[in-house]
C-alpha cells in the first residue's frame, strides 16, 4: 500500500477514495488523520521553499496523536507490534520484519 499510494499524487487524483484510506478529523488543522497511523503531527505550516524539484516545508506541531499501545512505557515505537515502512529513494522501500531485519520492495513489483 506505501509503495502505491507513494508513487502517486495527490495533484492527479484522490488518494482517500482511491486506495479507500480511511480518515478522522483533526483537532486543530483542517488537514484529514489517517485513521490507522499508529502517530500523527498536526502541523501550522511555517514557511516553505523550493530546491530543484522539491519543496522543503517547515511546520509548528500543534497536535499530537498517537496509539498507546503501539509505543512502550518510555513511549519509545515497539516494533514487536508496528512494522515501519522505509522509503529510501529510487523506486525501493524496505519494511521492517523485525528489529535487525528488512525486506526490500520495489514499486515496479507490485501488481495493480
């Protein structure tokens, strides 16, 4: 799904209905919550500035969610629970598997 919905844009298309991404209302910004992200920063856009092809956007968090059971005690991600997916440029993101391990997936692999 990362892999998918990261080799699209927005500009072009939906994402939500798309890829039938759920959401929630935010608490203090009018951009939607991914409703099964296990942490999200509401964010006040700061200031932006483009470099090449890519725009650098700083943001103030004003809101924070996230969900407990995720996380240990010292609020630290518990990957025994959460699987992280990486995207390390050209194409490839990696999941994790566990904690000393990944496992790469390229976009051109994926069906659909």
């Amino acid at each position: 799904m990362a892999a998918r919905v990261g080799g699209t844009s927005g500009q072009e298309m939906d994402k939500f209905e798309r890829f039938a991404i759920e959401r929630e209302k935010p608490l203090k910004t009018e951009v939607p919550i991914l409703k099964d992200a296990y942490a999200v920063y509401e964010c006040k856009l700061v200031d932006s500035k483009s470099y090449g092809d890519h725009i650098w956007v700083v943001g103030e968090i004003v809101a924070v969610h996230f969900l407990e059971e995720a996380f240990t005690s010292e609020k630290i991600l518990d990957l025994a629970k959460i699987k992280p997916i990486l995207y390390l440029g050209s194409e490839e993101f990696y999941a994790t598997t566990d904690k000393d391990s990944l496992q790469l997936i390229k976009r051109g692999d994926l069906n659909g």
